[in-house]
C-alpha cells in the first residue's frame, strides 16, 4: 500500500515528464535539422494530357467522316541547292607570248567578245631579237645557195671533188632550216616579217565572255616576264554547270547521265532541264556532302554565281499512300493527319507529304500505309479540340 508521501512524490515526476517532453521534441527537430541528413519532401507528379489526343462528344462523331488512303506508285524526287559555274572545258586563256610592256587594253572584265578582236597591245623586245634573227638567216641562206651554186658549176668543171659539193650542199640546207625557223617564231610571236614591228597585237582566240582578267595598262605580259603568263580567260556561257551539294545519303539515288530539273531563284518561272555530267568522288567532311555537276544549256538569262535548285527523279516507282488534300493539317512547319484512336478518340500523328495529286489529293511519303483511316477534315478537328 502507497503512503501519502510516495503518491506526492509520483505526482510531482509525472508533472516534471509531462512538461519536459515537448522541449526534448524541440530539441530533437532542432538538432536533425542542424544535421541536415532529413529526407527530401517527396515530388509531386503532376499529370499532362496527351497533346495528340484529341477527344470529343460521343454525339459530334459522325461530323468527322474518315476516309481510306489510297496507294499510289509514284517515283521518288529529291531537291539539292547549287550555283552556276563556267564550264571549265570551255574556257580558253588568253597569253601573250612575247614578253613586254602592255601599252593599251581593248577589253575589260566581263565584256562579250568575238573570235579575232583585238583585246591587247604589248611592246616587247623579243620582236627585236627575232627579227634580227630572221635577218640574220635570210644572209646565210643566200650566201649557202651561191656557195653551193658555185660548187655544183666547179664540179662539173672537175675543179671539186664530190665531198666538197655534198658539203655545200648541206650547208645550205642548213640555212634554208635556221629560214624556216626564224620565219616561223615570228609568226607565233604574230609579227608580219615584211613589216616588222616592236609591238604586238593579241587577239581573242574564241566567242566568248571575259571572266577574268590579270593585266592592266602598264603591266607585264608574257610567259617568262613577271606577272601572270595568262592575260585574260574568256569562256563560252552557251552552256554552263550547276553544281550542286548532295547529302551523302542520297547518292546512291543519282546516275551519270540522269536529267534534272533546274529552277533560278532570279527566275523561278522560266525552268531547265540538264544531265547529271560528275558525282563527285570526295566528300566534304564537315556537311557530309558531294559535288554534283548538272551540264545545263544557256538560254541566254544564266549568270554565273546565280543560286539555283535541282530537282532529281529516281527512275524506279515507289508505292505510297494519298488522301485528301483536306485530311493534311500543315502546323508548326510540320504535316500532321488524325487517326481514329477508338471510340470518341482521335490521335494526331506527324507525316511527311510529298507532291500534289490529281483529285486534290495529297500524297504521303512516310508515316501513313494505304489502307489507314484518316479524318477526311484535320482543319475542323483540329478547331473543334480547341474549343
């Protein structure tokens, strides 16, 4: 049996526990949050509709009718951008071979010329030494002949024995040779030896159109002077080269000789057929890309530099789906169709359209098989979401 003063005691440690135990709970939290080693509050998943999925009333159904993809054999195309090039087998430079002085240009950059007009005038002392050279071998030749003439009439006289005439004869020879030659480098060097002159005329060797040019008044000419051997470089723009970049996946789909389709940026209503003519054998390394030549024939508008594009048609049909061209929703730069998901639910799902058909209808190169269901509007699905 407890005494009264046990059960005062027991009241009093009662008391002393019960006040003490929120400050023992302060303490803890206080002491686990200084230890920072408490678990982080847990996420929060927050739940996102499907963007795609479109659902509507059951009774608004029948407003959007479904139609059937249809297969389509079509062949393949693929566009490149390029730029109008010169066709480097039509260029002709342009030298001067007598080395000298350019007193007067006739031409400039860029003009239209014609074969035989004179484009240059060069002073050059090379005329000077082969003229005298020329000269030089016109007295020989005369003085060999009558040596020769003179030993043919003492032969037969008898007073020459036959070494010395085959002698004479040879040496004359001779002189016709250093004649010949002599008279032949004037005319490269395009001097008249009956009227010689320290300056020579260059005329264009072919039609064509200045497309560089690398002397100007003053400058040195010729091949072996300093300054650039070529004068100027005309070349024939009646037909020209679109070379374009193709991405390295899509050269298996080209072939020599394949036509192409080429369309000026300048002048996108007045198209061009060309011929594949080079695939090129390196790649660029950094856009993984290859140099496709098309040989295309000037109309006269084509200007080098001029940015264009290339069409290429696969020679083989591929089969493909198409549908109406109303069931295509363009969004975003995107191409979109919805298909039905089951009961009141539609799913929009990215396509890849390809050309127009006939029966305004729109032809799908990936994401859709002929066969599937399509809604026949996407612009009035799309809205009705919306709403």
């Amino acid at each position: 049996m407890i005494s009264a003063l046990s059960r005062k005691r027991l009241l009093i440690i009662s008391r002393a526990c019960i006040l003490a135990a929120p400050l023992c709970l302060g303490l803890s939290s206080c002491k686990s949050a200084q230890r920072g080693d408490g678990a982080p509050p847990p996420a929060k998943v927050i739940q996102v509709p499907d963007m795609n999925l479109i659902t509507i009333d059951d009774n608004d159904v029948s407003k959007f009718p479904l139609a059937v993809a249809e297969k389509v054999e079509s062949v393949d195309q693929m566009n490149a951008t390029g730029a109008v090039f010169p066709d480097v087998s039509r260029e002709v430079p342009v030298i001067s071979l007598a080395n000298g002085r350019v007193l007067d240009i006739k031409a400039r950059l860029d003009d239209n010329v014609r074969k035989g007009q004179l484009l240059l005038s060069v002073q050059s002392t090379d005329i000077t030494n082969a003229f005298d050279t020329y000269l030089k071998a016109v007295n020989d030749e005369q003085f060999a002949n009558k040596a020769y003439l003179r030993a043919q009439d003492l032969f037969q006289h008898g007073a020459v024995s036959q070494a010395m005439l085959e002698q004479a004869e040879d040496t004359e020879k001779d002189a016709k040779a250093d004649l010949t030659a002599s008279e032949e480098q004037l005319k490269t060097l395009g001097v008249n030896k009956d009227h010689p002159s320290s300056i020579v005329d260059v005329y264009a060797p072919v039609d064509g159109v200045i497309v560089a040019q690398n002397v100007t008044n003053a400058s040195a000419a010729g091949v072996s002077l300093s300054g650039s051997a070529t004068a100027f470089t005309i070349a024939d723009l009646s037909r020209v080269w679109v070379v374009c970049d193709v991405y390295e996946n899509d050269i298996p789909k080209l072939q020599l000789g394949q036509e192409a389709k080429i369309r000026i940026n300048a002048y996108p209503d007045r198209p061009l057929t060309g011929r594949v003519g080079d695939i090129g054998p390196i790649l660029d390394s950094s856009l993984r890309t290859a140099k496709v030549r098309i040989e295309v024939r000037n109309p006269g508008f084509l200007r080098l530099g001029m940015f264009a594009t290339a069409t290429f048609t696969s020679r083989t049909k591929e089969t493909h789906a198409a549908i109406p061209a109303d069931s295509v929703l363009h969004l975003h730069d995107r191409d979109w169709v919805f298909l039905p998901a089951g009961g009141n639910q539609f799913r929009r799902t990215e396509v890849h359209a390809g050309q127009m058909l006939a029966g305004n209808r729109q032809e799908i190169l990936v994401g859709l098989s002929p066969g599937q269901q399509v809604v026949a509007n996407a612009l009035l699905l799309e809205t009705a979401g919306n709403r």
